[in-house]
C-alpha cells in the first residue's frame, strides 16, 4: 500500500479530493486489494482507512468490524450516503472511529483526515504511556523481587492448604525451590501440620504471629529461627495467602547457652582445680620427703602422682581453651587414613602401656579417601573418645585381656567410624547424660567438658554420633560423616 490514506470500494464521483492537502498522501483500493491489508506490517498499515457502506456491493459492516479488529492502530472511518447515515452510526458501534456523508470534496475530507490524525497521535501518545507505566511497574517490580530476595531471613508465602506459592533467594538456597509443596514437609520433614501453626492463626484471626521453632535444611543442617507470619489480603479484603519470615538466631541461643554455662563451669572447674592442687600437694611432699630420706621408692611414686596430675591439669586447661575460645573452622580435604595415623598417634603408646590391644581396620568402597574437616578440631574429639576407652579399659578391673577396636568404612559420600571397647560400660543414667555439658561418669577425674565439646564437633561437620554401652560389657560408638561439608553449614559457622 505504502500509502497513509486509503479509500476503500468508493463509488465514482462520491469524493473529489484533487484539491485536498492530502491527495498526494491517498490511494484508492478495491476489494480485492483489502484482503491484502491484514498481510501489512503495522509500519506498512495505512494510518487512516475510508470504508464505503453500501449493503447493496460486497463491502458492508462486517468488514469493518474486521477491520477495525485487525487493523489497530489503523483508523477506520465509515462513509455512507445521506440516505444510509443509520449504518454509518451503526458503524460507530463496531469500533469504526467516525462515519462521513457522500458526496464529499477535498475539503470535507481534509477535516476528516486531520480529525483522525489527532486520533492516531492520542492512540500513540497513550501507548507511549502504557509502555511507560508498565516499564514503571516492571522497574517496581524488578526492586522488589531484589528486595525480597536480599533480605538475610528465609521469606515465603504459603496458601490455606499450606503449599508454598513463593519463596526469596535465601529459602532457595537452603532448602530448594519448593513452591507447590507443603512447607511443613520441607522445613520440618513432618507429613502433617505442625500442632502449633502461626500461619494458621493468622488466617484464623488476620493477626501477625510470632513462634521460635527448629527447622532442618535440605542438607540436614538444623537452625533455630524465630517466625514471623503476615496475612497477604485480596481486593475484596479476604486473606488469600500469609507472609511466613524465618530469622536464623541459632547463633545467638548458642551465645546465651555459652554464657550461661560459663557460669556453672567456673564454679565446677573451681572445685576440680582445688582437688587437683591437693593430689599434687600429696605429689610433691613424698617427692621432697623422699630426697630427704633418699628413699627411691617414695621418689617413684610422688613422681607418679606428680605426671598423672599434670596430665589432667593439661587436659583441663586445654579442654576450657577450646570451649572458652570462638574460632571458625579451617574446612580442608585431608586423607582418611592420614587422619586415622594422626589420632592413633598419641594412642597407640597409651593402649600399649595398659596392655590394651588395639585393633584398627579401615574400608574404601571408592578411589579415595579425602573427606572435607576441620582437622583440628576432628582430630581432639576422636582422641577424646579413645581416651575414654581406655579410661574405661583400665578401670573395669577385669583379669581377661581388653581390647579397643578402631573400624572406618569410607562410602561414596559418607564416612562411617566405629570405636568400640569391652571396658566398663555405663548405665543408663550415664549413657543419657554422656553429652551434657560437666557431667562426668569419672567423678573428681574428669571436667565434664570432653564428650560434650566431641558431641559439637561432629554436629559442626554436619556428622551424627549415637552411643550404645551396658554395665561391664563396654561401649560402642558410631560415628557418621559426609565427606563434603554442605555449605549451609559453613554459613552458619
């Protein structure tokens, strides 16, 4: 067409516009050159389109209607003559935007074009602003997808049915992408609501509501968090979703635990270093007795007593340092039997010198044995257990020989310790009290900080330990760890 004006099906001699400004600008088409305009690009479109209404030719009111549908942003005007104006106006109704009286000169039409051209320049100035306002909105929209998602709380939203209908960046991130799913499925692997729910009291009551609870992580990391819920309502005022947001304060309970226990430790420990001192007093005076006296006998055994009191002061103070000092771990890739060859390192000799035997056997189920640990702190908690077996080795007073068994199955994507000894045992009151902080099954002797701070550790590598023991039997413990640290858990250490 390539033409702004078009004239469509006009009868011969109805419109002369040899004198109108835009008789360079218009071109007259028949029907069978309409077809073609639905072809057209919109840059290729004429801007305004004349229709001749006559019910008597081909072209009557439903080519406008389709034109007028698919012709926009094209302007349709109806031209009828004087004695069918009831069609024009009926061309009104089907979206043509005027209708024009036949006959009619250039000038009649020049009024017509430029009445429909201050119409296509209102149609583009109100698809500038559609595309403004919704570039707004997208930008809005843009700012609060980014705040949503860099918030540093776990944010989602849940319906009736308690199916997550959204999520931030953050939830994403430690526990997936969920959304359709219950949330109490993936928050606190239940398959039912928990019995207190504060997203069902806020859809009961429209209220916000506050609870702290436990969540587990996709990577079986557990949190502490403090919720919060928020109705979302609809047009008509109806609660359609709730708001849930979930803040991580598991460091700060373990702060108040810490602080709290500090307490309670340095009243314990007071008591522990003050029976120390006395046995190391008893130490010294046979050693110094035994100088005087030049009694080797009594040198020997103050000497003894001497060794045996440092060690347990050591074990003390350095046991309060580990407890009493934050540090971050240092995650590294370290070889499993390397790891093994550093704990039995200082047990080996102890086992020996109370004729234990002790028996290690390590499986690989793969190529390698690297696994990812702090290995300091690994390294203390697994020598602290062998200490223990061989404390309970020594003191179950049994003639028959005993013995410590060290076995390490190393799998695909876990490592599997088991560190059992035919010792003593414990009851079942020491058994469940094994990891509280200063309890200990060994009296005076012990701090009742080792099993507990062995216990943090392996919860720190994401690991679990589980503990089984009968009186004068012994005691096993199994000890399981993935050998990569999700990062989840890096974050929250």
């Amino acid at each position: 067409m390539n033409k702004a004006i078009c004239i469509v099906n006009c009868p011969e001699n109805a419109i002369d516009i040899k004198n109108s400004d835009f008789y360079t600008d218009t071109k007259f088409v028949d029907m069978s050159q309409v077809e073609l305009l639905e072809g057209l690009s919109e840059t290729q479109k004429p801007a305004i389109l004349f229709v001749y209404l006559n019910g008597k030719h081909l072209i009557g009111l439903d080519t406008i209607k389709k034109l007028t549908t698919g012709m926009r942003p094209t302007i349709v005007i109806a031209m009828v003559s004087s004695t069918q104006i009831a069609m024009g106006i009926t061309a009104l109704s089907l979206d043509a935007a005027d209708f024009m009286v036949l006959p009619a000169d250039g000038t009649t039409f020049d009024i017509y074009v430029k009445r429909a051209m201050d119409r296509v320049c209102i149609q583009k100035d109100m698809l500038f602003k559609n595309e403004y306002y919704k570039s707004r909105y997208n930008l809005s929209e843009k700012k609060y997808q980014q705040l949503f998602d860099e918030v540093p709380c776990f944010i989602f939203t849940l319906n009736k049915d308690y199916l997550i209908t959204d999520s931030n960046k953050k939830f994403n991130d430690y526990f997936g992408n969920h959304i359709g799913e219950y949330c109490f499925g993936i928050c606190k692997n239940r398959d039912d609501p928990c019995r207190r729910c504060p997203v069902q009291e806020s859809y009961e009551d429209g209220k916000n509501h506050a609870l702290e609870s436990e969540i587990i992580s996709s990577d079986s990391v557990k949190h502490i968090v403090l919720s919060w819920t928020a109705p979302i309502r609809d047009a008509k005022g109806n609660i359609n979703k709730v708001l849930v947001m979930l803040t991580d304060i598991t460091e700060v309970r373990q702060l108040e635990d810490h602080l709290s226990s500090l307490g309670v430790m340095i009243g314990s420990i007071s008591h522990g270093i003050k029976g120390l001192l006395t046995s190391l007093d008893s130490g010294m005076y046979l050693l110094n007795s035994g100088f005087k006296k030049g009694d080797m006998t009594r040198i020997s055994e103050g000497l003894e007593i001497s060794n045996q009191i440092t060690e347990r002061i050591k074990k003390l103070v350095l046991d309060i340092l580990y407890y009493t000092k934050t540090r971050r771990p240092v995650w590294q890739k370290v070889s499993a039997r390397g790891f093994i060859d550093e704990v039995l390192m200082p047990i080996i000799p102890a086992a020996g010198k109370n004729n234990i035997r002790l028996q290690v056997n390590v499986q690989c189920e793969t190529h390698d044995d690297y696994f990812e640990i702090d290995e300091k702190s690994l390294q203390s908690a697994f020598i602290n257990i062998l200490e223990n077996s061989i404390d309970a080795c020594t003191a179950s007073g049994k003639s028959t020989p005993r013995s410590i068994r060290f076995h390490c199955r190393i799998k695909p994507n876990k490592i599997i310790f088991l560190i059992k000894d035919d010792g003593k045992g414990m009851d079942a009151m020491t058994l469940k009290n094994i990891f509280t902080i200063f309890f200990s099954s060994k009296g005076q002797q012990g701090t009742g900080l080792g099993l507990y701070i062995t216990n943090k550790v392996i919860e720190q590598h994401s690991g679990e330990i589980k503990v089984r023991s009968s009186p004068d039997i012994g005691t096993k413990f199994l000890i399981k760890m993935p050998r990569s640290i999700p990062n989840t858990a890096k974050k929250k250490h």
